[in-house]
C-alpha cells in the first residue's frame, strides 16, 4: 500500500496553501532542488561539454522513458522525452496520416486540448493534401467512428472538465476500422492507470509538468508502438533523431525505434527534474493513487454540493468517469478562483465558467480536503469575489 503521509512529506508546499493545481503544474519535490543544482554544479560545472558522455545527458531522454513507460504499461524503448507535447503531437499526428494514406479525415472532439487541435490545423495546412479536421462532442466519438476515417485523436481526460474517455474500448473500436489511434495523455500521467499495452494504443504523448512534477517547462514525451516505430519516417527530422547525429550525413536517415521520435537537444536542467520526481514514483502503487483520488474526490463534491450550491459540478458524476480533477460550473469563476487564491486555496479557471481542482493524492489529505472545501464555501457565499479587483484578468488564467 502507497503511505500517503510518506508521499505527501516528499514535496516542498508553501505554508498555509492547499494546492488544488496539479493539474497544470505539479508542485516541487524536495529533493528536486539537490539533484537540479548536483547537475549544475558537478556535471555542468566540473564536466562542461564531457557531461554529455561522463553524465549520460544524452542517452537520458531514453533512460527516463524506459521508467515512464513501466508507469504507463509500455515496454521498454517505446518512449522518449524531449521538446514540448505541441511538437510530439505534430508528429505523432504527422506519422499516423502516413499510416493511413488512403483516407483523409482527423477525428478529434470538442474538449481536446486546443494546442492539438491547432497542430492538426497547421499540419493539414502545411501538407496540403486534402486532410480535414471534423470535431464532435464527446459522446459522439463512438457513433463517428467510420472507415473514412484516418486518425483518431483524443485527449485521454478532458482538461476542463476531467471526463474521460474509455481508452481501451475506443482504441478497439477505431482499430476495427482501420483507424490509427493518438492519444493525449497529459491529464492522465501520473493521475489515472493508464496500460498503452493492453489497450493496444498506437500514439500517446504527454507532459511531465502536471501529475509528474518536472517543474515548469518539463519536457513532454512520446509513446509510439513497437508495431510502428521503424515504419515510420518523422515529419520532425531533428538531428538527435538521426541514425548517426554526429556523422553529421547532409540527408536525414530515421534512427533506430524510438530514437527517431528525438528532434532538439534535450533540456537537461528539466531532466534533472524530472528524474527526482521519478524517485517518487518508483514506490507507488497507481492502484492506490486512484482509489485514493476518488475517495478524495467523492469527499471534495460532497462538501462543496452541500455548502456551495452555487457552484454546478461540470465533471461526470461517476467516479469511473473522471479523471483526477473536479470542476464546477460558476458565472463569476474566474474572479472567485483570484479570491480564492488570496485565500490560500490555489485551482484555477478556464473559460467560459470552469473552476478546476486537481485532486492529487501523493501531496493531499482529508484535511487538505475540508479546509479547502470550507474556505471555498467561504469565499463563494461570502460574495467577496464581487470585488473589482478579481475582476481584473491576468496573463495566465
């Protein structure tokens, strides 16, 4: 069993703040600070340019995939970090129209993530080959399903709202129809059970900032079937992803597996990140992060339904249903969030009237789960939120 009290003590958290966000940003683990500045100092400072051998920098987006995909069901060498997910699913995106040339429809619904979307809507542009893009709510998915379709992409849980999609039956109905599957695993990383290998995926991508806690700007990563992986040819042709990147060849040649997924050098601070957040997870049971999440879960509506009717519970009501994260429906969300966070309780907003809490076990409690839940019902009843000043829109939301 996963000693969540152990886990909790694992991760720097500010005084007097419940942290309702990991579902944009994962909080600092303790030890990431040492093992960040170690790189720095003793591999960057001591090593210089020899760290790329000595340190193993470059073979490390290869290392930490092998221990992510132990997290997320797949074998090893079929994931490798680096860039940003936008660049890991425009070329996910990219290798799978190839898998299926003869057709020419994307489909995706209307609660992807915006940024996969508009990679799909620059790619269809740049290739100019007659591909469209059709949007359908997210309980249309199964019914659109057809052989005219190329490629299924789907963010695995929905970013407002946290509903998720059935991943493996989906991925068995596309494939019936010889569609090739993509899936955006940056709500579920970390926050839900995820097995690429039983639900027989054929493209998965995701970011470590979130549920993985690399910090702000942690490198995203790509999942590709062994199945396709050396009959793929990236539209992304980075020289990392070169079958010899320092015979410096002027023609591009695919690398081995995997490795032809890499594009740019590798951000190794966040690495060093990232690494330290694995240490994490390397004793945790993913069983017991989602039996606790939806016992935490279940506690946070109960709460809110019962001292806040104001707000509206905008995630499925079915525990099964949902990803690791609650939202609910307010006019004035955004404004309450800002009052919110004055208050210590940090979640977050997104448009039209979207309050989001992540629900993360690994640094939350049943206290955590009260408190929050009151200071809440607090703020929204009190009509403090009203006031002109959490009216005023910040950069990031």
């Amino acid at each position: 069993m996963t000693n969540f009290t152990k886990t909790k003590s694992l991760f720097h958290l500010p005084k007097d703040i419940i942290y309702l966000d990991g579902n944009s940003l994962g909080p600092l683990p303790v030890t990431a600070e040492s093992r960040v500045s170690h790189m720095i100092r003793e591999e960057w400072g001591e090593l210089l340019i020899k760290g790329w051998n000595e340190a193993d920098w470059f073979i490390k987006p290869a290392q930490l995939g092998d221990r992510l995909a132990k997290m997320l069901g797949a074998p090893p060498a079929s994931i490798i970090l680096g860039d940003t997910l936008s660049i890991k699913i425009y070329q996910a995106l990219a290798s799978a129209i190839d898998l299926a040339a003869d057709r020419k429809i994307i489909l995706s619904d209307t609660g992807n993530f915006p940024t996969d979307l508009y990679m799909a809507q620059g790619l269809i542009s740049t290739i100019n080959q007659n591909h469209e893009l059709t949007l359908v709510e997210h309980e249309e998915i199964e019914a659109s399903l057809n052989e005219n379709i190329a490629v299924l992409m789907l963010t695995h849980v929905d970013y407002r709202t946290g509903r998720m999609h059935d991943m493996q039956k989906i991925t068995r109905l596309a494939q019936d129809l010889g569609i090739i599957t993509i899936w955006d695993l940056a709500h579920s990383a970390g926050a839900v059970p995820v097995d690429l290998t039983a639900a027989n995926v054929d493209f998965a991508a995701g970011c470590t900032y979130k549920y993985l806690n690399s910090g702000p700007g942690g490198p995203a990563f790509i999942y590709v079937a062994p199945r396709h992986v050396n009959n793929i040819k990236p539209a992304l042709s980075g020289w990392l992803g070169h079958d010899a990147p320092f015979a410096f060849d002027l023609d591009y040649r695919p690398g081995p597996a995997i490795e032809r997924m890499r594009v740019g050098t590798p951000p190794i601070l966040q690495l060093a990140a990232l690494e330290a957040a694995l240490d994490i997870w390397d004793d945790i049971d993913m069983a017991n992060v989602r039996a606790k999440s939806i016992e935490l879960s279940e506690m946070f509506i109960s709460l809110i339904e019962k001292n806040c009717p104001q707000l509206i519970l905008a995630s499925p009501r079915e525990a099964a249903k949902r990803g690791s994260q609650v939202s609910f429906h307010f006019r004035d969300g955004y404004a309450a969030i800002r009052a919110l966070i004055e208050r210590g309780v940090i979640g977050d907003f997104r448009k039209p009237d979207i309050m989001r809490f992540a629900i993360t076990p690994l640094y939350l409690n049943e206290d955590d789960i009260i408190k929050g839940a009151q200071i809440i019902a607090d703020v929204v009843n009190s009509g403090i939120w009203k006031q002109d000043k959490y009216h005023q829109t910040n950069p990031v939301t």
